[in-house]
C-alpha cells in the first residue's frame, strides 16, 4: 500500500499542507512627545502603548519629577 496518492495516470497528486498561522501583533504606537511644564520648562520624550493616550502616559514617566508635565506636541515615530 502507498501512502502518496496517484491520479489515474500514475503520476503523483500535490497535497495540501496547512502550516501553523501566528497571530498578528497588537498594533502600538510609538510617540516622540514634547512637554512643557507649569514653570515653563520644557522635555522631549519618547513613549509607546496600544493607543495615542498610553504612549503619551509613558513618555511622561520619563519626565523629571517635582512639577506637572504637559503634553504640548507629539509625533508619530511608527505604526498608524
């Protein structure tokens, strides 16, 4: 018995293989942000996450402590 399948002619048949499909990655954004702060400082940062809010949240983690930061501007460095 044959485990490769033949056509009437004798000539093997191509089979399907299904291979594995990965998930697609979450899209992110990823942020260069400029703050300025209460007393008129001013810090650039860079921030990623799932949505515009998040990335800007992060690239204010960055920013130095002691006053508020406030997001003035920001740039798209990747994704949509």
């Amino acid at each position: 018995m044959s485990a490769v399948q033949t056509d009437d002619a004798g000539l093997r048949r191509a089979s399907l293989v299904l291979l594995p499909v990965t998930p697609v990655a979450r899209a992110q954004r990823i942020l260069t942000v400029e703050f300025r702060s209460l007393d008129g400082r001013s810090w650039n940062a860079i921030g990623g996450g799932d949505t515009q809010d998040a990335a800007i949240e992060w690239a204010r983690e960055s920013c130095p402590d002691g006053t508020t930061w406030v997001p003035v501007g920001w740039e798209d460095r990747y994704g949509d």
